[in-house]
C-alpha cells in the first residue's frame, strides 16, 4: 500500500499512531486533498482504541462531571450513527439506580444530561426491566439515554480504508524511533521496520502525533515534554449476550459499572488505576481486578454471576495530566491538541491527544485543522457528513439481514456493511466457515488478508472477529493459518505465527481460567500441544511479540 | 471470590456449556449427507450467540434438524443441542402459521378420526397414483410415500366392546397410553399388548382422556395446540397416577419421549410428578422379569431371525437395552443388533417432498446393514421408523410387544404367574 519511492518522497503530513484518532485524522487530510502517511508500530487499533468497552458514549456518563466532554460525546455520537453504520448498533442505554445509590443523583443527571443536550427519560422500574430483562430487578430507578454500542476494529479499518481511497498511505508495524529535525523544525521521522529489522527516513512538512499514551515518548524524542496520565482499566468479556442494551450505575463513576452488548458478547468494565508511564505495555489483568469487575458486574446484571467469561483484558486511558487525582477519573477527557510551535518553539510538530475513541473524528478534524493551517490548505472538513466505506446508504447493511444471504454472508455484512459485496461467496469453499463461533468464511478471510493490510492472525481477529468465540480460536486458527500459509507460500511462518496466536488466546484467558473456560483451554492444548506437537514445532521463546 | 460466584454456570439448555469439541455433529444423520446444513453445533450453541444479537440471525437451514437428538446423546458436556435448535425454530415460527400440509402431517388424530369412518376408501384413495400425484405438486407429500393403512376399527372401540370389562379383575393395573398409531392404524399392537400384560396379571386401562401426544405438531410448528393437548395428557396421566396408582405404559418411543422429555423442555408443560410413572412397556416388563415379580414362558417351535433397530429417541432415553434383553429372552430368536443409525424418515419430516430424497440418503446405511443382516424381520419401537424401513427394505417391521404376544406361551404364562379364569 506504500509506493516504492517511499524514500524520495516528501509527503504533506505523517501521522503518528494507527488508531482510531491516527486513522481519524489520517482521513480528514486525505479528504482536504494533502498527501498523507501513517505510520503504526504495531497493528492498526492496538492500544486504547481496543482495548475500550466498545461503548458509543451519549455524553450522559460525563454529563455531571464534565458538560464540555458531554456535549462533545452527543453530537460526535449522533454524527456516527450517521456516517459509520456497520460499525454501530444502536441499543440505547440505560443509567439505572439500585438500592445502595442515591436516587436524588438521578436529577443532578437528568438535568446535567439536558444541558448538554442529551435526551434523558426517566423510566419506571417496571419498563425498565420489560425493556432489558438482564437489568438487576431491584433497580428503584433508570434513565434512558442514547448510548449505543460500536466496534471500533470496525471503525478504525474503515477511518484507513477511506484515507486510503484518497490517496493516502499507511503502514504498520513500523515504529517511529526518532524525529527528522533540522533546526527547529520536524521534517520527518524515523522507522524501525519491525516486520524485517530495516531503519529508513521519511520526509514530510509536517509531523502529527496521534500515538496515544505513547505520545509522550514520540515527543520525548524530539526534547519536547508532554505529562501523560496513563490511566489503566480492566474488563472482562463474557461468552454471549445477556443484555441488549448499555447498562450503566447511576451515580458518580466508579469501578465496573457499565455492561455493553458487543457483537455476540458483553463486556464489563473497567477499573481504573493509575500507573506509571513506564508500565504502559504491561496489559495483564490481575486477579484484584477479576473480583472487582464481578463483584460489581453482578450489581448490574445479576446473571454475570453464572455466566462464562471467557477472556480479561486491559487498556490505558491516555489523559494529559492535569491535575494530582489519584483516581484519574474527576480528569477531563477534553480534547488536547498542542502545536508545538506555539509551546516548545518546534516547527511542524503537532500533538492531537487526551479525548477519547468516541471522538476520535472531532480530534482528526482539529489535528487536521491545525495542519491545514500551517500548510495553507483551505479546503473545510467534510468527515462529519461523508459516510465511512462499508456505510454507503445503498447496499446491504446491519439492519437488511435478508433471507437470501446464509448464515456467514449475513454475519459478514454486519461486519463489513456494503463492503460485504467484495467477499467471494460464489461457490462452497468460499462460503465455507472458518470461524464457526463468529461465522468468519473462507471469502472473509480471503477478502481481509488482501484488502486490509493483514500480517499474521492476530491482525485478522481484528478485521473479522476470527478467534473471537467461545473456543478462542480452537476450531479456526488452524484453518486461518492454513489458508494464511497458502497466501503466503510460508508454512513455517504460518506455524509460528498459529502458536503466537493461541498463545495470545490463551493470556487473555489465563486470569479467568476457570469452570468451563479452563475447560475449553485445555481441550485446546490437547489437541494443538498433545495431538498436533505445535509446541515442539515451533519454539515461541525469544521471539518478540509483535501482535 | 470470583471462582466461588462463577462455580454454576446456568445458561439456557446448557448452551455455553459447549466447548466446540464437535463429536455431535460427527454424529448428525443430517450433515452426513447435505452440506446445506450446517451441523447441530453451529445450528445450535454457536448460532444461539447471534440469535441472542438479533433474531434476524436464525438460519432457515436450521429446519432440516430431525430433532434426533443422537447430537444430545453424543456430547460430552450436556448440551441441550437439539433442544437450542428446535427452540430456535419455535422463535422463529411462532405466530406464522402452518402450511395446509404441515397441518395435515401434524394432525395424526383428526386425521386418524375422519379415515377410520371411511377406511377402505381412504386407504384406496392414498395409495392411488393420481391422488399421490397431486398430494406431491399440491401439497408437497412425496409421492414416493405410502401412507400408513387406516384400520376400519379404532383400537378404542376395539377395547371397549372386547377387553374392557374383564380388566378390573386382574391383581395388578396399568394404564395404556396407545398413541395415534395404535388407535388408528395398527390396533393389533394394542391388542398385543392387553394379552400380553393380561397374560402376566395385569389389568390394562384406557386414561380418562387421551390426545395425540403432539411431537408431530410440535415438529411442523403448531406450538399451541401441542401445547393444549400436552396438558390434557398430562392431567389424565396425573389421575391415573395418583388416583388410580397406576402408571401408564406406552408402545411407541416416540410418544414416551415427547411427553416425559419434550413437554417441559420444549412445551413448558410441568411434569416432574409423573414423568417416572410414564413408561414404555417393554422396560416396565423387562424390570418385572428382572425383579422376578413375573415370568414368561414361551412356545417350544418358535424360530424367527430378526434384526433390532434403535430408534432415535430410544436412543436419547437410552433404553434400547430394555426391548434388546426382552428379545432376547425368546429362545427360538436369533436378535440381530444393529448398529445405531437413523431411519431418516424422522416422523413427518420424510413425508415432505423437500426431504426425500435426504431421508432416503440418511437411512441408506441402515438399509444396506438391515439386508446384510439376513433377517425375515425387523423390530423397533417407533412407528415411523417402521414406514420408512418397510418401503425402503421391503421386510416387515414389528414392535417388540407383537413379537412377545407372538413368541410367548399364553396358556403356560397365565399359569406360571397363577392366573385363573
């Protein structure tokens, strides 16, 4: 997807960072006509843009704490629902008060709610458990609000796809290791090829840095101080559905107290800790946590406490620190977008961070403003009205599940909206499933793999949800990486590359392995361990993790 | 803490029970021969996923599950697979109605009750060509089937004229739930049955009120009124129980199945009280003779070599061996078992033209095993397993319970269990 002359060219802006405000904003410039290239160590949606609820915020979360976060959140949500359909499910949510709460918070939320435009009905009890029978039934009161639920795998690749549709360039796993400056301007960066070790330099006029909490390490490089506060949370995804619309406390945010239907699971979360910057990387989920996020979840939906989860994970919010909150939670989630200019007296250098995934559009629009503006480009943004690829008003979509497609066509055009009409699904063997949990076809993985910049197995979870299920990837791994080995002529990769990724399953699994999770993993490492000799195939130890 | 509150996973039949192992659907009847289906684990727990994400995911392939239940009997982890899929099919079904045909197929009692009245006619008219001809591009009945001969008398009118009097005088007392099959089409398997239990000192009793058990409607979708007849049922079962203390035997698997099994799973109709009083005769027969309570004598020259098969929800209930040891206790019976596979027939599912040719497909290697086996018979205990054997073997099929009656020694029996007249 990089032309040859990578090297030579100078493009208009280089983005830092392959999530979904990289991507964002990635597409905002290619859209106003700039020449574009983004660069991601790792694979696309790694950090904190997947590793969240998967929650379309209404704003009413922050509507009491923080009305400017709040507004922000109701209208990008409302711009969502409009331009990236495949990757929205609108549920509507839920902000219910149990026994424990204060029922007084729920006017202070209501009215909070109304100021910054958020429809907020106050709903009986009673409706309230017809409408979501998962709700704890003791509840004594409940808001309804429009959050909803997004896939934002779905919504970066889709931010990429349309960058790239016009004219854009993107690359992963090259990681930036340094800044191109020529006296007090950044003319480029440079990369580490982490795919085959190569160091190359690009040239662009001007640099944005959209990694997230790892931004502060890009502008570190470059002599320039930025104070992040990584925040860390924990969540955990249950094996199906219990609920079909976002629960949330209503009260003053806390631990594990919001429920989000995702896809075919739900997930509970989070928990919030500060930690050091340092310790960023370091994504296992304790056992602390575990008990927090069911001790709490339960409070929600009484059912999670006999349902089977089936992975824990965690992320890092990447707030810039303004304050000493030891909780990181009273912190504004407002968008911070510092032209380094202005601040460390370094030219061309431009850092979009704080927000959050749900407005990751309004941050690519003022990154891209703030580029725009050093370049003299005055072309106006257009990304709150051009749907994403796969959106399209014409072609089938999440809500056209007609009979005529079968069982995987249909799952694939919940994932893929329109986009779905490039999958081959002309005879058997494309129609085949690979992932039976998820209904991932051999045309879905054919389609990914060649049009989604796919390296290994764990980027194709991400682009079709292979591996996702139940099984965590028992039954389909081996059939991705077959087919994944045929693409690429490589068995010997393709077999590395099927034990990095049970492996990867399997830490997921690892702090909840329990009942029938553990069940499933050791039937797992029966037959790929006792049955196949993988482990003895391919020894995974020293190979650095690139997932 | 967590590993304490998480130690019962409960989900609806045990979906997430599954661990993707996929024994059941190397053992579906179904996926063996059509790749339009795609086996009861992804029709079942896996799909329910998506189905609980919207409904709009339910998979029509999911109506060419038997409801065979042989993936229930296979899976490791307990999982309700054919139960998920047919509830599945209920969602998706409740509130349309049914096609004429179906409706006809599920009625076997209505059915039943209108040829009775003119049985050599109906019986001339179904086995007709034009009427087979337009029955299959009208209604969509294969016209490779035969319907099963109605009979001229009920088995009711049968016993109230023949046998009911002389049953208050035994020691002992059943009830006899006979099922359409027996009423309308094959009395002498009922009849088989009052000489055989008369034979060992038992009384045979009719229930209070008895209607066709429904599996067949629940399988074409006609929920409510399965569920209408299953209470009926199950009331009179209870005053047989608990009023008269007498438990109720059956002769069909099938119907066994359906109203110990099937009504509070599928029909939510609470049985739990008398599910263990409802019992297929053979069983409740085997176990007197184990327990010694009663003995049977039979006859010196009978000579017979018959082959057993294993109906499906036989299978499920896993009481085969009870009608298999039963056989076996006729000397002159050389009892062929054979391996376990499914008829393909599946009550109505074979009737319908769509299904043919699969049916046919599905029961081939149990045809090839029944004409390997060299036998003048076979027995099962599911009636429609007997259709689809004997048009598609040309050997007669039989109950157990008529080989016995056949088999056995009356004279010598009554008296070795010291009945007089």
């Amino acid at each position: 997807m990089v032309t040859n002359d990578i090297y030579n060219k100078e493009y208009d802006v280089i983005i830092v960072g392959g999530g979904a405000t990289g991507a964002g904003t990635a597409r905002d410039c290619a859209l106003r006509g700039l020449s574009v290239l983004l660069v991601e160590r790792n694979d696309y949606s790694t950090g904190a843009t997947g590793r969240n609820h998967g929650l379309m915020h209404s704003g009413a979360r922050y509507a009491v704490t923080d009305g400017e976060s709040a507004s922000e959140c109701i209208s990008e949500n409302m711009i969502l629902r409009r331009i990236a359909r495949h990757c929205v499910e609108e549920t509507d949510g839920l902000f219910i008060t149990l026994p424990e709460d204060d029922l007084q918070y729920q006017q202070t939320f209501v009215e909070a709610c109304q100021r910054a435009g958020i429809s907020a009905d106050i709903i009986d009890p009673e409706e309230a458990r017809r409408i979501e029978p998962a709700v704890n039934p003791q509840l004594i009161g409940a808001v309804r609000v429009p959050d909803a639920a997004i896939d934002p795998f779905r919504l970066t690749v889709g931010n990429l796809l349309d960058a790239r549709l016009h004219g854009a360039e993107t690359l992963n796993y090259h990681e930036v290791e340094g800044l191109i400056i020529n006296q007090n301007r950044v003319e480029g960066v440079k990369l580490l090829n982490k795919l085959n070790g190569e160091r190359i330099e690009v040239r662009s006029r001007v640099v944005v840095n959209a990694a997230g909490i790892w931004g502060q390490r890009i502008a570190q490089t470059a002599g320039v101080n930025i104070s992040m506060f990584p925040a860390r949370g924990a969540l955990l995804i249950f094996g199906h559905r219990v609920n079909n619309m976002v629960i949330n406390r209503c009260r003053k945010p806390a631990n594990a107290d919001i429920l989000v239907p995702d896809d075919t699971v739900c997930v509970i979360g989070t928990t919030s800790d500060r930690i050091p910057i340092e310790t960023v990387d370091d994504m296992r989920v304790t056992r602390e946590e575990v008990d927090v996020l069911l001790k709490e979840g339960v409070k929600i939906a009484p059912s999670l406490a006999t349902t089977r989860i089936i992975r824990a994970y965690a992320g890092v919010r990447p707030l810039v620190a303004s304050d000493d909150d030891p909780s990181g939670r009273s912190i504004s989630r407002g968008i911070v977008c510092l032209d380094h200019a202005k601040r460390d007296g370094l030219e061309s250098f431009i850092t979009i961070t704080g927000g959050k995934m749900m407005t990751y559009r309004l941050m690519g629009e003022i990154a891209t403003n703030a580029v725009c503006a050093k370049l003299g480009n005055t072309a106006p943004c257009v990304t709150a009205n051009q749907p994403l690829p796969g959106s399209e008003e014409d072609g089938p979509n999440q809500g056209d599940l007609t009979k005529r497609y079968s069982f995987g066509q249909r799952a694939a055009i919940g994932r893929h909206g329109s986009l779905a009409a490039r999958i081959e699904k002309d005879n058997d063997i494309d129609n085949a499933l690979v992932c039976e949990c998820e209904g991932v076809t051999v045309g879905e993985i054919k389609y990914a793999v060649h049009q989604l910049h796919v390296h290994n197995l764990v980027n194709l979870r991400r682009r079709t949800r292979v591996g996702m299920g139940t099984c965590q990837g028992k039954l389909c791994s081996c059939r991705a990486a077959s087919l994944m080995g045929e693409f690429s002529h490589d068995v010997k990769r393709a077999q590395e590359d099927l034990a990095a990724f049970l492996d990867e399953r399997w830490k997921g699994m690892r702090p909840v392995a329990w009942g029938d999770t553990l069940r499933e993993a050791q039937l797992t490492a029966s037959i790929y361990e006792g049955l196949c000799g993988l482990d003895t195939a391919v020894n995974l130890q020293g190979k650095e993790d690139v997932q | 803490m967590a590993e304490r509150m998480q130690l019962c996973n409960i989900s609806e039949n045990n979906f997430e029970q599954c661990t993707k192992c996929s024994i059941c659907t190397t053992v579906c009847p179904v996926a063996a021969v059509t790749t339009d289906y795609p086996g009861p684990k992804q029709a079942g727990p896996d799909g329910e996923r998506y189905r609980l994400k919207d409904p709009a995911y339910f998979d029509k392939a999911l109506k060419l599950c038997l409801n065979c239940k042989r993936c229930e009997v296979a899976c490791p982890s307990g999982v309700h697979i054919a139960d998920i899929i047919q509830h599945a099919r209920m969602r998706a079904t409740m509130g349309k109605r049914a096609s004429l045909r179906d409706t006809m197929l599920a009625n076997t009692d209505l059915l039943g009750t209108m040829a009775n009245l003119v049985a050599p006619v109906a019986n001339a008219t179904l086995g007709l060509s034009p009427t087979k001809l337009v029955m299959h591009s009208v209604m969509a009945i294969d016209k490779h089937r035969t319907f099963p001969a109605y009979s001229r008398q009920k088995f009711t009118t049968w016993f109230k004229r023949h046998a009911a009097k002389e049953q208050d005088a035994f020691a002992h007392h059943v009830s006899y739930f006979h099922g359409c099959y027996v009423n309308y089409n094959f009395p002498k398997l009922g009849q088989d049955l009052v000489k055989l239990m008369n034979a060992v000192g038992y009384g045979v009793h009719l229930l209070d009120k008895e209607q066709c058990c429904g599996v067949a409607l629940i399988a074409n979708g006609l929920y409510k009124q399965a569920m209408r007849q299953g209470r009926t049922n199950i009331d009179s079962i209870r005053k047989s129980v608990n009023r008269d203390h007498r438990v109720v035997l059956t002769t069909s698997s099938s119907c066994t199945f359906n109203m110990r099994d099937e009504y509070p799973s599928m029909l939510g109709i609470e049985n739990e009280d008398v599910r263990n009083s409802i019992n297929l005769a053979t069983r409740f027969i085997y176990n007197l003779v184990d327990e010694e309570k009663i003995k049977l004598i039979f006859k010196q020259n009978y000579k017979r070599r018959i082959a057993y098969h294993t109906a499906c929800h036989m299978q499920r209930m896993g009481w085969q061996l009870y009608s298999i040891e039963l056989l076996r206790m006729i000397p002159g019976l050389d009892l062929v078992e054979l391996e376990q596979n499914c008829c393909g027939i599946s009550g109505t599912y074979g009737f319908k033209k769509e299904n043919y040719e699969r049916s046919q497909a599905i029961g081939a290697t149990l045809f090839k095993d029944i004409a390997d086996a060299k036998v003048e018979a076979v027995a099962t205990d599911c009636e429609t397993c007997k259709w689809q054997i004997e048009m598609s073997t040309s050997l007669p099929v039989e109950n157990p319970i008529s080989i016995l009656a056949d088999a056995l020694d009356i004279e010598a029996t009554r008296q070795a269990n010291l009945i007089s007249d």
